[in-house]
C-alpha cells in the first residue's frame, strides 16, 4: 500500500459526504388553493380580511 491511500480514502470519503448533503433539497410551495393549509392560515399568510377566497367550496 502506498502512503498516500489513507489520505485518497478519506478525501473521498469526505467528498462523498459533502455531495450528497447538497444533494437533497427542501421544495417549498405556497399554492394556497391546494386544500393543504386551513382557509384561515392561508388568510394570515396574505393579509386578506376574509378567508372565504381561499376555501374549496365556497368560492364567490
């Protein structure tokens, strides 16, 4: 075994580690006619004043 193989083993090792965790991502969605998130909240995150915009059945 050649001197450096200790240190080309841990290089990859850590090259490894650093690709995969920049790899995975968070995808954050603001569809708020989704049906995922309460009529109310979605009201809170837009400032309206009525939350019936944002409920499934009740669209006026």
């Amino acid at each position: 075994m050649s001197k450096y193989t200790k240190y080309i083993a841990i290089g990859l090792l850590i090259l490894f580690l650093v690709t995969s965790l920049f790899s995975c991502g968070v995808v954050y969605t603001r569809n708020n006619s989704s049906g995922k998130i309460p009529p109310g909240q979605a009201k809170k995150m837009t400032g309206s004043k009525s939350a019936k915009y944002y409920a499934p059945g009740h669209n006026k």
